[in-house]
C-alpha cells in the first residue's frame, strides 16, 4: 500500500505464510489490499512463496527489495522461530537480492532492534566489495527511530547527493535519527 501511495508502478509481494497472503487478499474484509490486487492498473501482486527462492527464480529486475517485519520480538524471544528466516540473514541471500536490483536499485532491511545492525553491515560491506564497489560505505544508509528499531538501506550503486537529500528530509519528517550516510557533511550526525 505505501510503495503504490509513493508512486510505485508495479509491486510484487513475496509472503511465505499463506494465512497472512489470505487475510490481506479479503479474509477480512476492509482490511487487506484485494482491492489493490484485484486491480490491473494498480500493478500489484501478492505471491504465496519463499523471497530468497522467488529472487533466484525470476528474471525480474527491481528497484527496490525489502525485506521487512521478517520476525516477531515474542517469536525471537521464545525461540519459536529459531531457523526459519536464517536463510534470508546470509552473505550468499543478500547477493541474491542485490542479484534482483536494477543499476540504481536499492534493498534494505526493517529490524525491530538496531542490535542486528553491525551484522547486516558486515554482510552487506562483503556483497558490495564483491560487485566491486570501491567504498561499501558510499552505498549505505542508516537511520532509527526512538525505540531504535532500525532501517539499513543498501545501493546497488553509490547513493547521489539528490538521494542523500531526499533520505534526510523524509528521515527527518518520520523523526528519526540517521545513524549514517555518505557525504562529508556529518552536522549533526552522530560520528560514523
């Protein structure tokens, strides 16, 4: 809904449950994007399916990749879950992912704690050195919010000043900290 409310053309939805895929698709009415689905023009779709294997699997190139809301904190808490997104959190996943991006796309990641946050940057430091990038840091950006859930954005290519700009109002208009971005201006910025 907020990628086609920002301007998306086409948006595919990866779900591995088919229980979340089925209430969004009108289980509940009012409550889902059926509508959005049910509409050619809106370019929508919702898939039943595993992200990883859905990028490996097509050749489709996107803009944009998420991977968000991936585990709950009560899931991760008692261990429920314990192995079941470890797939996704890999070097070789996200080398899948950046593999699914345009030139210009972006992947990043949603967690509801920052603690993940050196993790992801170290794996993403490895994926991005491999596709030759000459400094990894020019590619990222890093903000939270103040429950410090945190949001890891990668560039497949160096992010322009433009798209530095436009990350830092809409972080600022959201209220939340930027943790790091490139650029020799850091007013204001906690030190990188």
């Amino acid at each position: 809904v907020l990628a086609t409310a920002s301007g998306a053309e086409r948006v595919t939805g990866v779900e591995i449950n088919p229980d979340i895929v089925g209430g969004a698709l009108g289980r509940f009415p009012g409550y889902g994007v059926e509508d959005l689905v049910a509409d050619p023009a809106a370019g929508v779709r919702l898939l039943v399916g595993e992200g990883r294997s859905h990028v490996r699997a097509t050749d489709e190139r996107f803009d944009s990749l998420t991977i968000t809301f991936i585990q709950t904190g009560v899931a991760s808490g008692s261990a429920a879950f314990a192995l079941s997104e470890a797939n996704l959190f890999t070097k070789e996943a996200f080398a899948d992912f950046f593999g699914a991006l345009d030139d210009d796309g972006v992947f990043y990641v949603y967690r509801h704690t920052g603690i993940e946050c050196l993790r992801l940057v170290s794996m993403l430091r490895e994926v991005l050195q491999e596709l030759g990038a000459a400094d990894f840091r020019q590619h990222l950006y890093i903000a939270r919010n103040e429950s410090s859930s945190v949001m890891v954005l990668a560039g497949r290519s160096p992010l322009r000043a433009d798209e530095i700009g436009r990350l830092d109002d809409a972080a600022a208009g959201l209220g939340l900290d930027v943790m790091y971005a490139p650029g020799g201006d850091r007013a204001g910025r906690p030190p990188n």
